[in-house]
C-alpha cells in the first residue's frame, strides 16, 4: 500500500482534537459515603437513590 498524499500537521491536529480523555463521574453513596458509579446501586450498601435495593454482604449481617 502506498500512501496517497502527505497529511500536514493541520490535519493530524484536527483528528486528534477527538483523542482527549475524559475523566469518570464518581458520585458519593447517600447513606455510607463511599464512591458509587452513577446509574448503579452502592457496592457495599446496595442502596440506590436512597432506596435500599440490593442485598450485599455488609446488608445480610444486620
Ligand atoms: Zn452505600
């Protein structure tokens, strides 16, 4: 393959203007603080928006 015409620096900038990496959103629990990704109920708590929803380790205990 044989390359077809030079890209300049202009167009290598342009197509790399999309490459930036973009830093996750990290929310805090409601009830125990710890970080929680959005849209997922609490890993150590099970609670989701407030509302207690999944049984977990920590939960089963009490
Ligand atoms: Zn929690």
């Amino acid at each position: 393959m044989v390359q077809m015409k030079k890209r300049t620096r202009a167009d290598k900038g342009k197509r790399r203007s999309h490459h930036a990496l973009v830093a996750k959103t990290i929310n805090k629990c409601p009830k125990c603080a710890k970080p929680v990704a959005p849209h997922t109920a609490c890993s150590f708590c099970g609670t989701y928006k407030t509302k207690s929803t999944v049984t977990t380790k920590a939960n089963k205990a009490k």
